[in-house]
C-alpha cells in the first residue's frame, strides 16, 4: 500500500443542505476508509467559501428545501470551473436529490425563474404536480441492487452524455416515467435516494471510495470488510413496500 | 337534529371501539359523526364558555397541552382535551363528541387541542381558537409533509384564520419568524444555572440560516438544535424579547427547577420529568396560561402537578426491574433521550424502530440524531422493529462495537430477554418510535402493567 493515503472529502453546504440523514453518507464514506486503515479528512465547505480544486478527492452535496436551493444554486455557480477541472482530474462526486438537480443544466419550477445548474451533468429538472414519496429499489448495470427512500417532486430527465445510475425495480426514480433512476458521467454521480443511501449499499460507497483514491494512487483496491450488518438491512430494505 | 343522531353514532363508535380493546386515540367515532353531520365540530366548540386553545408544533405538543390542562384544572376550569394524542380533525371532533351529552350540549369553559400542524387550517375554520401556542418545528416526517417551510405556511394558515393571538417560542428562529402581522406573545429560555452549563451541541441544526436575507445566524448560547439565542449578523434580524421566560434553569435527575418570570413578577417553578426540552414545554403552557390571565401562583402549582404522559419519559417496574420508556420521532427529540440514556452507563438498551405512517415511513432522520453518544456505552444494545436492521448499520457507524449490537426483529422477545438481562440495581432503556410504543403498550398489557394514556 502506498505511504500515507489519505481521502479528502469535501462536504459542500454541509450545514445548509443537511435534511434526510445525508450525514450518513458522509459517515458511511469516512468510516469505511478509515476501517482500511486510510486517513480520511472531511472539510465542510460553507456559503462564498472557496475550493481547492487541487486537494479534494470526493466532493459531496446533498438535498435541500426549495427556499435553499435558490441560494445554494447562486453560490454553487461561482465553482462550476473549479469542479468541473477537478473532475477531469479524477476527483469523484455524490450529489443527492437538491445537488444533483442543481449539477444539471437547470431546474424549472412551478412560478418564478428557472434556477440554474452548473452543467456539469447533462441533465435537466422540471417541477413535477405531484411529490414522489417512498422506498426505492434499482438495480445498477452490473446487476447491483441499490435501496433506499426518495422524496422529490422534481423530474429530472437525462441527455445523451450521461448513463442512468440504474433501472427502477420499485418506486418511482428521476421522473416516474422513464424507468431510470439516478445519472452517471465519468465520475459525477447523481440520484434520489436518500436512507442514508451509502450506509445500506456498501458497494457504491465502495466503489467511490476506490475511484477517488485512485486519483492520486492508480491501481489501488479496498480491502474487502465484513458488512453482515450492512447486507441484512440491504436485503430488508430489498423488500419493502414502495 | 343531525347534530344529536351525529353525537350519538360517535359515542356509539366509541364504545363499540373500546368494547372490542382496539388502540387509543382513534379516528373512526370522529369520522362517523362528521360524516352524519359536517359542522358538528364547529357547534359543539362555540359552545364552549371560554374558547379553543390549539397547541401545535414537531416536539411537546402532548406534554405541552398536558402542562396546561393541568393549570386549568387549578385554576377551577372544566376542559374539554385530546389527551390521548388524537390529533387530526378526525380524532379532535371524536374528542369533543364524547365530552357532549347526547341533546347536543357541551359543558366546558374551554377546548384545549393538541393539532397536527397539517391540520391547524381546517380546526381553525370550524372552531373559535383564542390562542395558537407553537412548541418548535423540527424535521418531522418530512415524507409527510414535504418539507419544513410547507409547516410554517400551514401553521400560519392556521393562525390567520382567526386572527388568533400566537404564542410562540423566541428561542426558536423557526416558530419565531411565524405570525408576523398577528399578536404575538413570546417565551423562551434566558439563563442556565451557574452549575448546569451544558456543551452546545449543533447536531440536530436545522435551519441555523436567517430567514429574511439567508445570512448564517451566530449565536450567544444553543440550548439544543437550533433553540438558544441567534442574531443575524447581516440584516440584524433577532431572537425576540420573550414576554415570559425561564432563568437559572437547573435540571436534575428526575425534576428540574426554574425561575419563572412572566412580565414583572418571579416565581420558583418546578417540573418532575427531566430534560431541557421539557422546560420548553412548561414555558410554552406558562405563556399561553398568563394569556388566559391565570394567576401565576396557579400556573406554577398547575406546572408542579402534571404527571407524563403515554410514552413520554414514563417509569416502570416490571419483575421488579426498572424500565424507563421515552418516545423518539425524530432527531432533535432522539438526540435528547439518547443523551440521557448514555448518562446512565449502567443502563441496558432496547432500540425499536418501525417505518409505517405514524412513525413517519423515511427513515433517514436517524441519521441525523446523535446515536454517537453512545458510542462508549459498556452494556450490549438490543435493537427491534420492522427497521431494526437499519438502526443497528446505524449504531455501527456510530461507532458502537458490532459484535455488541443485538437484532431481534420481534418486539416481544426482544423486550423479554432485555428485562432477563437487566441487573436489579439497572434501569432498561426504552427508546420506540410511535408504533412499537403502541406494540410495546400491548405487550405489557398482557404482562399486567398498564402505560398512562390507557
């Protein structure tokens, strides 16, 4: 193992986007770099705060409230640059719900102006007539399940330059029509679920974990852990009503 | 005419509910008899010599409505209350069917409802409310109503229906900020006692930003969440000045004491259940009573005689060993409990979560409560529920040894064998959501030991 890795996280609007538990993804992504032995350092990254596009291998941002969001999407536009050549040198993001819509090219809603994203996805948010509530199953390319509780009433529909997270198997996903959940592009991450989304599906945190070290240590791979715990509330949550 | 065939049909419902032993507080004699006539809440209410009082808000709306029935019955009134937590306009009408007598008439000075903050508008249009006191808005089943600014326009809906007098809580810039244009009347918490400094914790923060130009606010003190003293920095939007309020707060093990001020005149008050959260809901009965004009040498006797209620910090003995059952819906609260139960290293454990409506279906909120506290507990955790897997991933992220964490699905056994396990000079640690505390209330039931509430 290479001398002193460690994974620097940055946590954007941590105390501003802080609704559906998101900190368990924080936690989630901490803890199990930590339990491989890799230093971990999380840096919250408030409202007019810069960011060091240089030190950051995993950014974060999670869901908020409508009045938020207005706010948080004015502030996010002054680091569309900055992310958008952190990803092109590896860096990984997670972006939930309110961030992922705001990763995209805008979110319309019902009155008032549209809000707009920083592109950094192809992806596009239209406020929908009703609010999609309830647990989610989908299931990833690989043939991964993924589980977890969405609560939007946004729709978020996909360009050509993005691949869906996955298929919905339960619930609902980005527009209730399409069948997909969720927007990948590179290593720019984007879904709905909340739950905590990353404590209950290992493998994804897993496999952010490995794509953000590899940023600055290529090759490398996580130790495997002993998720028993994880896997039973996994495959409860499998099945759960919708 | 239809008013008395609508009353009769909900006492009737009733029976029928309570012969066949289903739960308490239900909506369905409520549901009938506004079903047979529409404005038979609204006629029975006006009755009422002294008006409506409405307690909403996300924490305390039980204890809260429970502290001001208790003034009112010494102060000499007769009131008609929701105690049983029934609090949607189903379970409010219910309420008031069963206290009429069967020719239509109601016998009350007031009406003292504890409402569901969805349902304020619609209580607020079929009765005469005088006052609206206002707990704290906290995230609670978020899945429900979508989100914490849909509540504020609610309660606000609510309060403008009537033009009825507000009486909120200062410390919380949420509750605050509702109202504007109406009467307001403010409580809140100015000091802790010189030996009670407690760490400010921000775990449960809510919305720590200022509402009128979204500035971070900056606090002097934080009591718990986003309750203490804040003041935006930027458009100087402040903490309001509480008309009644608590100094030299000092919390004990089983009581806690205060000097409770209502406008020039002081008083030594005194409360039997635990928790800073709880002096909140003394304060908040404190206000809307001195609104009422009660004498505060009766609020203060009304404070000191309340006893808990269903699931709130209630104390059992069972095979001679001690349970301590305490309700968690969602952080702010959690974080409270979780926090005195890890004050007590000697306790046992038993954590049940269900997902169905009541207990609200997302359960991300356990994220957000501070389950970290227990990360040095020395004892084994058992963890129950339809969620039990979930709060154990919980416990492990928080740092609490796995090997430790005990899953029994079934609340039952898992109740069993925790009081098997529990030490004569130990306490066992009840932290259920609604549901399992409604299952938890049936078992023990069966085990002859009856909660209060039933």
């Amino acid at each position: 193992m290479p001398e002193a890795m460690v994974l620097r996280i940055a946590h954007l609007y941590a105390h501003f986007l802080n609704i559906y538990g998101d900190r368990g993804n924080i936690l989630a992504l901490s803890r199990r770099t930590q339990w491989r032995g890799i230093a971990v350092e999380v840096d919250p990254i408030g409202l007019g705060q810069a960011i060091d596009s240089e030190r950051y291998d995993l950014y974060f941002i999670g869901g908020g409230q409508d009045k938020q969001q207005q706010i948080i999407a004015a502030d996010l536009a002054r680091h569309a640059t900055s992310l958008r050549k952190a990803v092109s040198e590896g860096a990984v993001i997670l972006s939930i719900c309110g961030g992922y819509q705001l990763l995209g090219h805008y979110y319309k809603p019902h009155e008032g102006d549209e809000l707009r994203g920083i592109s950094l996805m192809d992806t596009h948010t239209v406020a929908g007539q009703r609010r999609m509530i309830g647990n989610v199953v989908v299931r990833r390319p690989n043939g991964s399940t993924l589980v977890g509780f969405e609560n939007h009433s946004g729709k978020t529909f996909l360009g050509s330059a993005v691949e869906p997270l996955g298929k919905i198997v339960s619930g609902n996903g980005n527009n209730g029509d399409d069948g997909c959940e969720g927007a990948v592009a590179g290593g720019v991450y984007g879904t709905y679920l909340h739950g905590s989304l990353l404590p209950k599906n290992p493998a994804l945190a897993d496999e952010l974990i490995t794509l953000a070290l590899r940023r600055r240590n290529s090759g490398v791979s996580l130790a495997p852990l002993d998720d028993a715990i994880e896997s039973s509330a996994h495959k409860r949550a499998l099945a759960l009503p919708a | 005419m239809s008013d008395n065939l609508a009353i009769l049909a909900g006492k009737i419902s009733a029976n029928a509910i309570r012969a066949l032993g289903a739960g308490l507080g239900s909506n369905l004699p409520g549901r009938v008899a506004r079903k047979l006539s529409p404005t038979v809440l609204n006629r029975l209410a006006v009755q009422s010599r002294s008006g409506v009082v409405a307690v909403s808000g996300t924490n305390g709306k039980s204890t809260t409505s429970g502290f001001i029935y208790s003034i009112l019955r010494r102060a000499g009134f007769k009131t008609v209350h929701n105690k049983q937590g029934a609090n949607l306009v189903t379970g409010i009408t219910a309420t008031i069917v069963e206290a009429a007598s069967i020719d239509g008439k109601l016998d009350a000075d007031y009406c003292l409802f504890e409402v569901d903050e969805a349902s304020l508008p619609v209580v607020a249009s079929e009765t005469p409310i005088k006052a609206v006191v206002v707990t704290n808005l906290f995230r609670d089943q978020l899945d429900r109503f979508g989100e914490l600014d849909t509540t504020a326009k609610l309660l606000n809906k609510g309060i403008a229906r009537n033009q009825s007098p507000a009486i909120l809580n200062a410390d919380d810039p949420n509750v605050a900020q509702l109202a504007e244009g109406s009467r307001r009347l403010f409580y809140g918490i100015e000091s802790l006692a010189q030996n009670n400094q407690q760490p400010i914790t921000r775990g449960a923060m809510e919305l720590s930003y200022c509402p009128k130009c979204g500035a971070e606010y900056s606090y002097d003190l934080i009591f718990y969440g986003q309750l203490g003293h804040y003041a935006c920095a930027q458009c100087r939007h402040s903490r309001p000045r509480p008309d009644i309020c608590a100094t030299d707060v000092c919390i004990g093990k089983s009581s806690t004491r205060f000097v409770l001020r209502i406008g020039e005149e002081s008083f030594n008050a005194q409360i039997t259940i635990p928790g800073l959260f709880n002096v909140y809901n003394a304060l908040a009965a404190s206000a809307a009573a001195a609104w009422l004009g009660i004498a505060g040498v009766t609020i203060v006797e009304g404070l000191k005689h309340y006893n808990t209620l269903f699931g709130r910090s209630e104390q059992l003995v069972v095979n001679n060993r001690k349970l301590l059952i305490q309700l968690i819906k969602n952080p702010a609260g959690a974080s409270q409990v979780i926090g005195s139960a890890a004050a007590d290293p000697n306790g046992r454990i038993l954590i049940a979560i269900n997902d169905n409506l009541a207990d609200g279906r997302d359960i991300s909120w356990l994220w957000d409560a501070e389950f970290e506290q227990l990360e040095k507990h020395p004892n084994p955790i058992v963890v129950s529920g339809q969620r039990a897997d979930d709060m154990a991933v919980r416990l492990k992220y928080a740092g609490f040894p796995p090997e430790r964490i005990a899953v029994t699905h079934q609340l039952e056994r898992a109740l069993k064998e925790s009081i098997g396990q529990v030490g004569p000079d130990q306490t066992l640690w009840i932290m259920p959501t609604y549901t399992c505390l409604l299952e938890l209330q049936k078992i023990l039931k069966s085990m002859g030991h009856s909660l209060s509430g039933t």
